[in-house]
C-alpha cells in the first residue's frame, strides 16, 4: 500500500514540477475546509495536505 502511494506521489511530483509555481498558492488554500462542504472536501484536503506538505520541502527550500 505505502510503496503504491510512494509510486504515485512521485509519478505527480513529476507532473506538478510542470505546472510549478501558479499552483502553489492553491494547494494551501485548499487545505482549509470550505464551510459549507467540509464532508466531501475533507478526504480530499486532507491528500492534498500530506501531498503539498512533502512538495514544500523539495519545491519551496530550492531543490
């Protein structure tokens, strides 16, 4: 299970890099549940937290 999420993490991180920049700001947004759909948003945030939070280190600190 952790080595398929590892796969698919990396297999993002490659696409992301892409992207870059514009999305960042997004990404943290998102991990603050909106007020109104907080049930559905939650497992999704909650992804995207982990997720953002292992870019911040390769992304934000220059790498």
């Amino acid at each position: 299970m952790r080595m398929r999420m590892m796969m698919k993490t990396k297999m993002m991180r490659k696409k992301e890099k892409r992207r870059k920049r514009k999305r960042r700001t997004e990404i943290f947004l998102s991990h603050q549940p909106r007020k109104g759909n907080e049930a559905e948003f939650s497992s999704f945030s909650y992804f995207l937290f982990f997720f953002s939070l292992g870019r911040g280190f390769g992304a934000g600190w220059g790498a």
